[in-house]
C-alpha cells in the first residue's frame, strides 16, 4: 500500500511509479494542441537563444525539451524534480543542454540569480509551503529575469462523465493530503494565484484562465487517460492488481451507459501566470 498523508509522502511515489504513462498521455495532449495552459507558459516566457532556465517540478521532461530546443545549444535547461521515476525518464531523452536533479522546489540548491526564467507546469499546487517555493523561485531568478507558470483550472464534466462519480464505490478514497489545502485555495482562481505571486515579489504579474477542453475518443480511452491521473492511479494500486482489469471494464461499461460511446469533450481551464523578478 503506497503511503499516504502529507503531499511529500504521496507525490514523488505515485509520481515516479506511473512515469510513463504520464509521460505518454501528456505529450498526447501536446502534440494534440490540447495542453493550451503549458503551451501558454511556454509562450509567455519570451525566451532567447542563449537562456539559462529552470524547470521546477520539471516530471518527464514536458516542457524542459521544449524550453531547451528554443534556447539553443548555448543555453542550458535544469530541470528539477522529486520523482526518481520522472527524472529517470527525462534524462534517457534529454539532449546535450539539458541537466536534471533531484531537488525540491520548495529548497532549491542553486545559487541566488542563476537563471534568466523559470518556468513551472502543473505543479506547484504540490508545494505545501507556496510562499516558500515562490520566494525559492525568486531567488533563482536574476534581476529582471522571467517566470511562467501553468496550474490545473476548473474542470466541468457534463453529465455522466463526472470521474468522481464513475469510481465512487469502484475505488477506496484519495489520499488524504491535508498540508496543500492552503495552496489549493491560494492557487484556485486568476485573483488569487496573482495576489499570491504579487505578495512573493514578483513584478509585472499577468495571470489568466484559458480553456483546456479535454477530448476523448471513446469509453475505454477516457478510462485508460484518467487512471494516469495522479489520484486516480494512487487509487487503483491501493487495490490488489488482480482486481485491476475488473475494475477497468466495469468503469467503461458504466462509461457507455451513462454518456454512449464518445466522442466526448470536457471542458475545463488552466491558470496561466507570468512576470518577473524586479
Ligand atoms: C503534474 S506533474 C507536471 C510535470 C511537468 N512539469 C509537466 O508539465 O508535465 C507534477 C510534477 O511535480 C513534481 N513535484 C511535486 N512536488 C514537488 C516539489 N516540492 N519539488 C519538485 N518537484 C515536485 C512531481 O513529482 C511531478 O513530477
């Protein structure tokens, strides 16, 4: 049984133990054009040939190969991450101007003005301690030098395609992670996650909600993308594996009575924020 509690205690394994389905279903999103909140962040960072960034929470490489390919061969990428499983799969693909460590972003072991930006996808609603890792982040960052960040927005499943209510009584409970509660809250909403990166001295903050529609082609594809979910996942392997399969038919069978045979679109947003260090 993984281990539960703090967020410490629960990411990085679920994390590391489900790397490459992750990894898999996220470059999926990309190259479908349908990740728009880490394509904004990207976006929003206004790199240059040259750059030196960081990735925190930098998982299988997701944006830290995008991020190096624009910055060239005389730039260089860091990214950083909790997840040996992650980082194990980043740096099998990683190109000459890429490094990966393992480190906390909350306790970053860099020295004060390192890089010209930072950059963050879906992850810092992870940190227990916010205020901290966003201070860490400025501190990284040089005078002037750019952060983006994407967060996770609000998801609004039609009918019959709401997850929680499909594994309900399939899945025993998510783990309990009482120490982000407070980021949750300080991150879930544009307002909110601005006064956030505004209190931690930033300058020039811009926070925005875009749409992240979700599409997915049929029953069994939707089951299979959702239980690379974080929670989802932790969920089912709190189960004997042989109860696995079972519990995949039976999702999908529901899947199709409730809401047919897809395909089938949920809409949902992202939290995009940027600015600098003054
Ligand atoms: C949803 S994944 C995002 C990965 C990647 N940035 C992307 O956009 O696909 C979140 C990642 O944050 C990492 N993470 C969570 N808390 C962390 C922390 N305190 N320090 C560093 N990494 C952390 C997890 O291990 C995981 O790989």
């Amino acid at each position: 049984m993984p281990g539960a509690g703090r967020a410490k205690d629960v990411v990085p394994g679920v994390f590391s133990r489900h790397a490459l389905p992750y990894r898999d279903r996220v470059a999926g999103a990309l190259s479908r054009h349908e990740a728009r909140g880490r394509l904004a962040a990207v976006a929003a960072l206004a790199l240059e040939r040259g750059d030196r960034i960081v990735d925190l929470g930098c998982g299988p490489g997701t944006l830290t190969f995008a991020v190096a390919e624009t910055v060239g061969a005389n730039g260089h990428v860091v990214g950083v991450d909790l997840a040996d499983g992650m980082l194990r799969l980043a740096r099998a693909g990683a190109p000459p101007n890429v490094s990966l460590a393992r480190m906390d972003m909350e306790r970053l072991g860099f020295q004060d003005a390192r890089f010209d930006a930072a950059v963050c996808g879906h992850a810092l609603q992870f940190c227990p301690d916010l205020a901290c890792a966003l201070t860490e982040m400025r501190r990284v960052l040089r005078p002037g030098g750019r952060f983006a960040v994407s967060l996770p927005g609000r998801t609004s499943p039609p009918d019959g395609l709401r997850l929680q209510e499909l594994f309900a009584d399939l899945l025993p409970p998510a783990p309990a992670m009482t120490d982000t509660e407070a980021t949750a809250e300080a991150t879930g909403s544009a307002a909110r996650l601005q006064s956030a990166l505004v209190n931690a001295g930033f300058d020039g903050v811009r926070t925005v909600e875009v749409d992240e529609p979700v599409t997915h082609r049929t029953p069994e594809e939707m089951v299979e993308k959702s239980l690379t979910w974080w929670e989802l996942a932790w969920r089912l392997e709190s189960l004997p594996a042989e109860r696995h399969a079972g519990i995949r038919a039976e999702a999908v069978a529901r899947l199709r009575a409730r809401a047919g045979d897809g395909p089938f679109q949920i809409p949902g947003t992202n939290l995009v924020a940027s600015g600098r260090r003054p």
